[in-house]
C-alpha cells in the first residue's frame, strides 16, 4: 500500500495549510527524504563569483524565513569543483541528488518561535565544472518553499547579480512577506470559497473513479526517483506548437492530453486520472511570496479510440481551467475523501507537472539554463513538462523506483515522444488509428 499520510494538525502558527501537511507527513515518517526539491542554473560565461555570492546573499535577505544560509568563513557560497572528472556536470548533479536523498534532521522540523517555518531547509553551492562554466545549485525542503517560490528567488538572484555587476542599486525587492500565504488560507478556511470548492470537487469525483497506472499496481513513494530526460526536436516542437496554436490551446493542454492518451493505451483504461500540480496561489500579493503553497488536485481526461487529438485537447482546456477556478481546496483532504484506501495522503496515479516557469535567466549578458533536479514525491509516474526560450519542450520522466525497473523511464519517454508526435501530426484523426491506440471504441 503508498505511504500513510496522517490528517494535517492546525500546525504552528503561520505555517500556510500546504506545510501544515507536509508538515504532519515528514513528521509521520521522519526518515523520508522525497519532500525535498533542487534545481540547478548552468552559467555559460565568465561569471563575477563575488557579485554571484553578494547577489544571492541580498537575495536571501529579502526573504529572511529562509534561513539559515550557509556560506564560507568570508560568507560566500560553499564551492565544489567537479572539473577535472569525466563529466563534470553529472559528477555534480550526482553529489546534489545525494544531499537531496537525505532527510532532514527531526530537530529541524520544529521552527523557532515567530518565524513560522523551519530552519535549515534551504541551501545552495557553486560548482566549478570547467573554464566559465559554473552551477549554481539550489536545495530546499517543501516546507520552505515550493518549485514556483524556487522559480522567484532564480530569477531575483539573476537580478540583482546583474544590477551589481552593471553598477547600479537593484530595484526594490518583488517579494511579498511570507505572512501572506499563511493569511490568505486563513481567510480562505471557512469561507463561500472553499464552501465552493468543496461542492465542486465532490460532485465531480462522487464516482470515485479508480486511478489506473501503467505499473498496474501501488507503492509507497520512495526518497529518491528514476529519471529519464528528453528535450523534443525542432520538428516535433514545430508540430506540437502549430497544433496548440490551431486549436487555441497551450503546450500544457498537449502534455496532458497526450499523458492521458498513453496511459489509456497502456493500461487500457476508458479514462485517465491523473494527478497535476497547482501553485494555488490566487490570492492578493500571494504570486510573490518565496514560500510554499503548492497543491496537486486530480483532473480526470475520458478517451475513446473515436477520439482527435483536438477533441482531446479542448477537453483538457477544460479541465484545466475548471482546476484552476477550483485549486484552493487540499488535494490530501480530497485523497482521502476519494481514494482512502490509497494511503489518504495524495492523489494516487500518475503525476504530470506543467513547469511555465523561467528555463533561461539572463547573469548580465550570461545566460543561465535552469535545469529541475527533483520536485517532490512521485508515487507512480511523473511527466515534467517546461518549455525552452526557443519553444521546445523539456520533458522530464520520473518513475517510483518500487514500481519501474531501470529501464522504464527511458521506455515510457521514447513511446509518449513517439505518440506526441504522430498526435500533432495527425490531430484530427482518430486516436484509435494511431500507434499504440485506446483499446476501447
């Protein structure tokens, strides 16, 4: 059976509902490492490290619930040099993934009175992997922030870097205190909203709909995921573009209908429910907070062998937007309504996180690649989808390592790549005449 997540305590005071329950989680199973979430920024140039060290540290006192900060004696970044191996970036990216399959330590799970958030659960380091070749690596544990406060802090640092190096005084800080995620919950908790919410969410999953996986079966969440990458080609990219762009959509709605698509015609199954990350940040001031709101709902995509491409894509459009109006309500109060027998702690089944978030950051002239190293618990399967300042789509592929051998990350990305592609070429043919079809007419 997945992991058994315990109800979420009211937590201490100004803990947002989304750390209260990752929260009660790690706390519930204090040896667990999964809640904890990195990127890297590869820096292609000739990188001023002091202002780098400078920008990061004003960067971090602009949003001081984040702390402590380590740093050298001189109070720079913690440096590694994986320069003289083999593969410098993935001696690197293997020695984060190992400081991100660590817990946290139990006493770090307690936050000092009036900060409402623990302490050391943020990080970051430079790595040296060649001449003007530099990462910056960002660590943190969800109950500090989420990927979309990672998102704020990369591009304020990029900022702020390039102000010091330019001469001038950065801008006023964009961040809003932390204070006004925890707020809006509040008002949020008891209201007409929620009350709509609720109603919405229980009318829509009444039927409890059977998660279905190409695993066939369930498993708790492990520390640590198997991954796969793939970055489409300029064709495949064209495609999928032109097909949104015919059908008035975006990338996101391809990725999820194409999800839902696979894994019918893996499983068989008359409809996919998958399980898609919100930032469920719709309150006032709450888009620039660096903190943790992030919620994962179900959407629910029927597909029928009579089916296009564009049917399925304007029913995504739907379903995402009915997401969205309806994002507030806790997806670990939803799972354990819907799917108790699951665990009660997350929406089960596979997982799609749509990433539109900053890939590039400009360093003063110096482009930074942002590049995903972990976004949280994978309890089967997860498609990362984040497009490049050139369109093409990144597509990251996890796996839980207790479901999927080695293999199947690779396996799974090259048959959805392949079936992404022939659905943009094809989008209004019925799917059923595509390779690897929905069995059901």
């Amino acid at each position: 059976m997945p992991r058994t997540e315990p109800p979420a305590p009211a937590g201490p005071p100004g803990l947002t509902a989304a750390q209260a329950h990752i929260l009660a989680a790690q706390s519930a199973d204090p040896s667990y490492a999964g809640h904890n979430v990195g990127q890297y920024i590869e820096l292609f140039g000739p990188i001023d490290t002091a202002a780098l060290d400078e920008a990061v540290r004003r960067t971090l006192d602009e949003a001081p619930w984040l702390r402590p900060r380590p740093t050298t004696r001189d109070g720079g970044l913690p440096r590694l040099d994986t320069s003289a191996a083999a593969d410098p970036v993935g001696a690197a990216v293997d020695l984060v993934r190992g400081q991100l399959a660590c817990p946290p330590r139990p006493e770090l799970l307690t936050a000092p009175g009036g900060t409402g958030l623990a302490p050391g659960l943020a990080g970051a380091l430079l790595v040296t992997a060649g001449p003007e070749h530099h990462l910056l690596v960002q660590y943190f544990h969800l109950l500090a922030v989420d990927g979309y406060g990672v998102a704020l802090l990369g591009r304020r640092i990029a900022e702020v870097y390039t102000a010091l190096v330019r001469g001038r005084p950065p801008g006023p800080t964009p961040f809003a205190p932390v204070s006004v995620l925890a707020d809006a919950d509040r008002a949020y908790t008891g209201s007409p909203a929620q009350a709509a919410d609720q109603e919405y969410w229980t009318r829509r999953y009444a039927d409890r709909p059977a998660p279905v996986s190409p695993a066939g079966r369930a498993a708790p969440a492990q520390d640590t995921t198997r991954r796969h990458t793939v970055h489409l080609g300029a064709a495949d990219g064209a495609a999928l573009r032109a097909t949104a762009r015919s059908a008035h959509v975006t990338w996101a709605e391809a990725v999820l209908a194409a999800t839902a698509v696979r894994v019918t015609a893996h499983t068989g199954a008359r409809e996919a429910v998958l399980a898609v990350y919100v930032t469920a940040r719709t309150g006032p001031g709450t888009l620039r907070v660096p903190g943790t709101a992030v919620n994962v709902l179900p959407v629910r995509l029927p597909v029928r062998g009579a089916d296009t491409f564009r049917s399925l894509l304007r029913a995504a459009a739907g379903e995402l937007a009915l997401l969205r109006r309806h994002q507030r309500l806790r997806g670990e109060e939803l799972a354990r309504e819907v799917w108790p027998e699951y665990g009660g702690g997350r929406v089960p089944g596979p997982l799609v996180n749509l990433r539109p978030f900053d890939t590039e950051l400009d360093f003063a002239g110096i482009r930074g690649r942002v590049v995903s190293l972990a976004s949280g618990p994978v309890d089967d399967l997860s498609v990362s989808a984040a497009p490049g300042s050139d369109g093409r789509l990144r597509l990251d592929f996890d796996v839980n390592p207790a479901l999927y051998e080695a293999a199947e990350p690779a396996r799974f990305a090259g048959l959805f790549t392949e079936h992404l592609a022939a659905l943009c070429r094809a989008p209004d043919v019925p799917v059923a005449s595509l390779p690897a079809a929905p069995a059901h007419p």
